[in-house]
C-alpha cells in the first residue's frame, strides 16, 4: 500500500503542476484580452490569477472542512449516541491503518450516501446521511464507510481539495474574461506597429480567447477523469479491508437505485455531489462522459461481483477483465508479493426491520438535538425538545401530567449532552 499512496502523490502532483500552468495561462490571457494595448496587463492577469488561488487554497486549507460539512448541514455525533456507526468507523480504520478514526457527522436526508473530507487523517471526518443508516445492514454500512476511509487513507480528500480550489479559480476567473471581452478595448497595436503590429495583436487576441474558453472545460476533464479513477481505487480498497466485496456491491446498488429517483434538496448542492460515494445529480447507470464524476454504479458493481478474493490484485484482475484493453486501476509495483485473501461469509444479522432502523435513525437525531428524555411509568418515552419551555408535559399514551419549572427540559438535556462528550 505505501507503494500504491506515493503512486496516488505523484499523480496528484502532476496533475495540480498542469492545472497550475492552465490557470497561470488563463490569467495572462485574460490580462491581454482586458488590456491588449498595454504591455504589463498579461503580467498583471497572472497577479491577480496567482491571488485567487493563494486566496482560496489558504481558506481551504485553513477551514475546508468545516465549510463542506456546514454546506452539508452535517452534525457531530458522539459516540455514545451511536455505538454501533462508532464501531464500524472504528474497525475499518484500523483495517485502513490511519492513525486516528475519523469524526463522524450525520446528515439529515433520505438519500443514502456519503462522504468523506480531511487534508490530512488527524483532521478528516466522514459525513453519513440518515437514508444511509435507515436502508443499508451493518455489512453494507460497513463497505460504505471502508470506501470513504480509504479515500482518507489514500490521500485523496486533500487531492480533491487541491485540484477542487484550482478548477474553482479557473472557473472564476473565466467569469473575468466574459467580463473582460465586455468591457475590453480591443485588439490595438502596442506601440504603434503600423498594420503588422495590428494584425499581430488581433492574432494573438484571438489565441488568447480560444484558450481563455477552453481552459475551463480542459481543467474540468482532467478534474473528473482523475476523480472516476479514484473512486475504482477507493472501491478496491474497501473491499480489502471488509473481505467482502459484496457488501459494497450490494450498497452501491440500493444508493443508485434512490438516486435515479431525483435528489433531495440536501444533497443536491454542486459542490458537495463529486465528493459522495454516488454522485446524486447523475442518471443511475448512464455511461461515463468527459464531464462524469464517478464511473456508473453498474460498472463499479460488476468489477466487485468479479473478485475472486478479496486482494487488491484481484480487484485488479476482475476490472481488466470487464475493461479489454484499458489501462488498470493499480501501478505495478503496489501489487507485488499481494497474498489473495478469502473472502468472508455475510455477519450473521437479525431479519431486516426498516421500521426499527428508521426510528432508531430518529432517536440518534433526537440525540444529537439534545432533546431531553422523559420516562413516563406506563412505559411511553417522551421526547422533550430543547427549546420546550412548558412547565407541564401530558403523556399521549395515557394522559399523565408530567411537571417541572419552565426550561428544565431543555436544560437537563443539554446537561445530558455535555456529561457525554466529557466522558
């Protein structure tokens, strides 16, 4: 695997270095275009374009994490709110071998899905939305969460941040350019070359603009094209570390099959789709275009289904067999000396009960609300929000008056709350 880690680095920072070099080009283009007559401007536009990706790349670097997961509407689950999602977490990271379990935030959707974010293992989290945990059994959730600690592992989240910030600036600084040509003087000679010198400046203007309109589309393929060949490692990974390729086959397919529904409005957003483990904006097993973040979940669950272990190397040999004459997934050197590893039988697991997984899944956002717990004597379990400010609470199941001073409710649960995340 540390083969496999500096292979991922080596091409993470080649393709950042070509990136870098198409924003460094869009901003002299964009720098002619504005001001082609005079001579600084190209050198200013790669100013200002360098500027913006300093900009970004230090607000990421510096909060990048908690922006996503706040664009997510995700929220921090202690452990003692969820032991079991604690477990699985805790198991595939040890499996992974990263130095520290992720932290775990629950997402408030129906869609199942997940991701992943982190520059480095000691700051990574993994975000899981409630659709995940209310549909998918133990192995499943497990597969799931092996495949976003490998993209942990594997430094891919601190990739996707990288090569997410440069695209973003690329992006912004093509809005300049269509600004630029708006408000721009014009191709005119610069200093006074006579008709060659117009002709020349009109030449280059034109070149400038070409590139200027196909920087973005350039970067945004080499962009998802990486971003498709990372979600095949990912995928190979978690079936190594689970030793059971099924289960992460099997997810895939109940997550696609959601997604083909539509999106719901908290998993809809732009910026957040690339980074689950099925993009939900994307036709359930449309072919992969330029523009396709994630390979189709069909072709993704065929290469599964086609291990005959639970190796790297027969991931490997699975997907060369489904892709004929395509490059592999795996550098050479990271599958030497690879022993095949038996694949594991299913846990054993009680008969799935989706209306006791669902209200459990609403018992753990009770939690995590710090709703307080209130426990009537004829059995019922009262939920008392934290904003309740009534001094009196009515049983619904029969009828018994429960009293205490305004607040308390709320009070004894964030009490409850915060004697947890201390213990």
């Amino acid at each position: 695997m540390w083969e496999l880690i500096q292979a991922n680095k080596r091409k993470s920072v080649v393709l950042v270095a070509v990136l870098a070099i198409i924003l460094i080009g869009m901003g002299y283009a964009i720098g002619f275009i504005i001001a082609p007559d005079v001579r600084e401007a190209p050198i200013f536009g790669v100013l200002i374009a360098t500027l913006i990706w300093v900009f970004m790349t230090t607000t990421s670097l510096v909060g990048g994490e908690k922006i996503l997961l706040a664009t997510a509407g995700a929220r921090e689950v202690a452990k003692k709110d969820a032991p079991q999602l604690y477990n699985v977490v805790e198991e595939m990271s040890i499996a992974s071998g990263l130095p520290v379990p992720p932290r775990i935030f629950i997402i408030d959707s129906p869609d199942p899905n997940a991701f992943a974010v982190g520059l480095k293992p000691e700051r990574a989290a993994v975000a899981i939305t409630t659709g995940l945990l209310g549909k998918l059994s133990r192995d499943e959730l497990q597969a799931v969460m092996a495949h976003e600690i490998a993209h942990i592992h594997n430094r891919d989240t601190l990739f996707m941040t990288l090569i997410g910030v440069t695209v973003g600036a690329v992006v912004i600084l093509a809005e300049l350019l269509l600004r630029g040509m708006i408000f721009g003087r014009g191709p005119r000679a610069r200093g006074g070359g006579g008709r060659g010198g117009d002709q020349g400046a009109a030449v280059i203007y034109l070149v400038a603009i070409v590139f200027a309109l196909l920087a973005p589309i350039l970067a945004y393929i080499l962009y998802f094209a990486c971003s498709r060949r990372r979600e095949y490692l990912a995928d190979a990974c978690a079936a190594q570390y689970t030793r059971y390729p099924e289960g992460l086959a099997s997810a895939l397919e109940k997550i696609s099959r959601h997604v083909a529904r539509g999106p719901s409005k908290k998993t809809a957003s732009k910026t957040l789709a690339p980074m689950y483990i099925v993009n939900p904006l994307a036709a359930h097993g449309r072919r992969a275009g330029l523009f396709s973040t994630h390979p189709p979940t069909e072709d993704r669950v065929r290469v599964l289904r086609g291990m005959t272990n639970a190796s790297l190397a027969a991931y490997e040999e699975a997907y060369r067999s489904t892709h004929k004459g395509e490059k592999g997934v795996f550098v050479s050197a990271a599958l030497r000396g690879i022993e095949p590893q038996e694949i594991r039988t299913p846990a054993a697991e009680e008969p799935a009960n989706q209306t006791r997984q669902w209200r459990e899944v609403r018992d753990l956002l009770h939690k995590v609300d710090q709703y307080a717990l209130l426990a009537c004597a004829c059995g019922m379990k009262i939920k008392i929000p934290p904003d309740f400010e009534d001094p009196r609470v009515h049983c619904p199941k029969c009828g018994r008056e429960h009293e205490g001073a305004p607040g308390l409710f709320a009070s004894l649960g964030a009490l409850g709350h915060a004697q947890e995340k201390n213990s």
